[in-house]
C-alpha cells in the first residue's frame, strides 16, 4: 500500500522527548495534515491567477508548476490560520496594491516598435523556415561523413600560428571585428579611437575618432555577409559604442560619424546590427539593453530585466531572437517579435562577458568571468554543454558561422551572393536542391579569449581543444574569426592586434 500525500504518522509516545519539542512535533504533523488537505488547483494557470490574487510572485527562478502548486499550498495554510485567529482578513486592499505593483512594470510600446515587431516578424519566418529545412537535410547524411569531415576541420585548426601583430593605439585595444569580406579588421582602444587595418600585412587604412572614452562594441553592416557588393562606402558601414554613452554610425569615406545613437545612460559595452540591417542593438552599464533604428537613428526599445549591468548582446541568424548577458551572472533570450523573455540562462557563478549564437539558430555561447563557456538550447531549454576554457576571465567568444551559413538561408537572401551559380541571376529553390547535402564547416568549432593572455580555439563537436593561441603579453579582450575560417584576430591590454593564420 502506497502512502499518500496525508497518510503521516504521529509518535504514539512522547517518551523521553521535552514537553516543548514533542508540542513543536505534534504542532508540525498537524499543520502537514491542514496542508495536504488544502484544496489546490492543478491547472498551472489557475495556480499563477491564485498566487497573483494573494498578491504573491506568480513564478520564482527555477520554479516548475509542482514546485509553484506546493508554494501556493503553504500560503493558504498561513492564511487559513492567520483568519481562524484573526478573524477575517481584509483582502481588498492588497488587491489594489498588486494591481498598481503590476501597472509599474508595464510600459506600452509605440507604434514605431509595434511596426519593428511585425517587420521582424515577416524578415525571420522565410529564414527560419530555410534553416529548419536545412537542418533536416543534414540529419540524413551518414554519421561516418560527420566524423570524417569533423576530424579533418580539427587537424586543420591545429595549423594556427602568429601571422602578425601591430601596435593599434596608446592605450589597451579592447575589441576587434573582421569585416564580413574579410579583408579589413576594426580595432577600437580605450582612447576612444577606431583603427581599420588591411588583412594580412596589418597596414592602417583609416583612423576615426568619435568617442570620448574607451570603445566597447563594434560591429560591420551585414549587408556584405554573403558577398553583397552594393554596400556603398558612403553608406553606414559600421556601428561603435563608447564609454560616454553614444554609439556611432560609420561610412568609410568620411572622417565623421554619419549619426550618433544616445540613450544610454551608462557606458556602452557590445553593439550588434540585425541580420535585416535596419536595426541594432546596444548593451549598456545602465543595465539596459536597447534597440535602434538604423534608418530614423531612433530608439525603439528600452529594454529592463537585468539586475546590474549588461555587457553581451547577439542577435540569432534568423533575426528573431537577441541574447543578453550581464555582470549579474544572468543570460537572457528575448523574442523580438512579441518582447517576451524566452528562457533565462542560470549557471555561471560569475559576470558574463560573451555571448554569440551558433549557425543552427537556437544554441547559443556565454562565456563568464569564471573561466567557464557554457551552451545553452532553446529548445531544451537548459544548458547542454560546457568547458573550463580558460584559467582567468573569458573576455570574448566568436562561434565560427562561416561563409557557408549561406545555405541556411532562403533563396531570396542570396541574390547576388555566393550561391549565384551563373553569377547573373539569383541562385533558384531547384538550384538550392540540386546540390548534394554535404557537411558545413559553419557550427564546426568556436574562439576564446581569457585574461590568461591565451586565445582557445575549441571543437563544437566534442567540446575539446583544438589549439591555444600564446603570444600576447597582457590579458587579451577580443578575438573573432573570418567568414573564410583563415584568420583569426585578437587585441588585448598589450596594445596590440594580432593575426592568427593558418600555412
């Protein structure tokens, strides 16, 4: 015979026990006895519309539906009792209280976000609906052409060596971004000063100067990705934030940033456009994240959630989705087609410093100040892996997409790209199709860069270590890879960028 959830027995002597305790034990089995017989609903929303009316949290971190229901149980037993010795208890008032505690946390969007919203919406679903195709493409080849194809990607990273290094400033370089055609990397430094440097001799082709305190993020307009060539240089090229607050819009003839974005209370730590172009997302000291219109240069969404400061954001291929990281340990998904948070990411003990989202569209890296980059599934909705990838801090990550993630991508995107066949016409869906299904190096493996002077270089296969770049003299801040997976470049507190290559 089972035991069931009231089926608790009581000592039948007290012998031996103080009065006191065996008073305090009865007193425990008896309120036991109240609460497993408390009627509870069994409808999780019908648990959550209760727990609002008590004025309580409707969910707490890492809370499931049983763990809420049983919560929702002692409350009204602590009510049932406070009324059998108090009389009744007002519960009007509180009720009003929740309401306005509600009402604070509420802020209606405008109409310029609801217009995003959709505009988001319409640019993702094609995407996603080609990379679930892909996906599946994929599942069908052999498992000895993945390991086979996995085995020579390793042996090939392990070619890695210094190709060269330059000095790019006065002061710590603290971020570097290859430009989507691979032949230029923008390094920004803590004078506020941005260097765009040729690849490979590292020779310096412009020097902007636009902020008053150190650069935080950049990133390069997606629009070259898959080897677009109508991005005109007077157009905005690239995207900066600063210490002061402002992030800066870039064309590459002109000395002067064609716009200023400000906001930001706080300094700017990772800036990011949306795969479309037309917008961008900034991370803030302020503990916001925000999102821009590229075109109007207008701020379309304060974004809270975060209890200190946030330094991570990225955007996944698809456009749907942005992942925040902050300095309160805390990762965050947000849909950016409805503004709900979709999954938080628990698991670091320390700040996150890195986030970048993998070419499949629903995992993404964090990389923390506790050493450790951990992978999160969104459609798990847990972490799936992780790795001490440093001894010290893990400053910044970079997931290897690839100049082959094009083929994730619905056809409409690729006009004009690398999957023109004919190099006249855009690539067709019976083009697309006709190419046999062959593993990608996009996803393949991933980079790190810790303030143990080191940059990693991992497998995303078995999560091992493929090599370990040494040749900085002070922590390294930054790091990322060409779409061409044939450099690697890195800056750090030594004032240097460096270039990775393989022979």
């Amino acid at each position: 015979m089972t035991a069931t959830d009231q089926d608790y027995e009581i000592p039948a002597s007290a012998a031996g026990i103080p009065a006191e305790r065996a008073s305090a034990i009865y007193s425990q089995f008896e309120r036991k006895r109240r609460a497993a017989a408390m009627a509870v609903p069994t409808d999780d929303t019908r648990v959550r519309a209760r727990l609002r009316e008590l004025g309580e949290p409707i969910t707490l971190f890492a809370e499931g539906p049983g763990d809420r229901r049983d919560r929702l149980r002692e409350l009204l037993t602590d009510l049932s009792e406070r009324q059998a010795g108090e009389g009744d208890v007002e519960m009007e008032e509180p009720e009003e209280e929740e309401v306005e505690q509600q009402e604070e946390f509420y802020t209606e969007g405008t109409n310029d976000l609801l217009e995003a919203r959709k505009d988001i919406a319409r640019f993702s679903l094609p995407r996603a609906k080609a990379r679930v195709a892909r996906l599946k493409d994929e599942s069908t080849i052999p498992l000895r052409t993945h390991v086979k194809h996995r085995k020579a990607i390793k042996e090939k990273l392990q070619g890695f060596d210094l190709y060269g290094s330059q000095i790019a400033g006065d002061r710590p370089v603290s971020v570097c971004r290859f430009a989507p055609d691979g032949q230029t990397i923008a390094a920004g430094n803590w004078s506020g000063g941005i260097k765009l440097l040729s690849v490979p001799n590292l020779e310096e082709k412009a020097n902007f100067k636009g902020h008053t305190d150190r650069i935080g993020g950049l990133s390069w307009f997606p629009g070259a990705t898959l080897g677009h060539s109508n991005v005109s240089p007077s157009s905005v090229n690239l995207m900066s934030g600063g210490g002061e607050g402002n992030i800066n819009l870039w064309a590459l003839d002109q000395d002067k940033p064609l716009a200023t974005l400000s906001g930001h209370s706080g300094r700017v730590c990772r800036t990011e456009f949306h795969p479309s172009g037309k917008y961008a997302a900034s991370a803030s000291f302020d503990t916001t994240w925000r999102l821009w219109d590229v075109e109007t240069t207008t701020e379309l969404l304060l974004q809270e959630g975060h209890s200190r400061e946030v330094y991570a954001v990225s955007f996944n291929n698809d456009g749907s989705l942005v992942a925040s990281g902050g300095l309160d340990s805390i990762g965050r998904i947000w849909d950016l087609r409805t503004g709900r948070a979709v999954m938080v990411l628990e698991g670091h003990i320390r700040e996150i410093y890195g986030m970048d989202w993998g070419v499949d569209g629903y995992r993404v890296l964090s990389g923390s100040g506790d050493g450790w980059v951990k992978c999160w599934d969104l459609r798990q909705v847990r972490s799936t892996g992780g790795i001490g990838a440093h001894k010290s801090l893990v400053s910044d990550l970079r997931w290897y997409k690839g100049s082959d993630a094009a083929s994730y991508l619905p056809s409409a995107d690729l006009s004009n790209g690398q999957m023109d066949v004919d190099g006249d016409s855009p690539a067709t869906s019976e083009t697309v199709t006709n190419v046999p299904v062959e593993p990608k190096k996009a996803g393949t493996f991933f980079v790190s860069s810790g303030f143990d002077r080191n940059v990693n270089v991992f497998s995303a296969d078995d999560w091992s270590l493929v090599k370990t770049l040494s040749g900085h003299s002070g922590n390294v801040l930054s790091t990322d890879i060409s779409d061409d997976a044939k450099w690697i470049a890195s800056c750090g507190h030594d004032r240097t960028v460096k270039l990775w290559g393989i022979e």
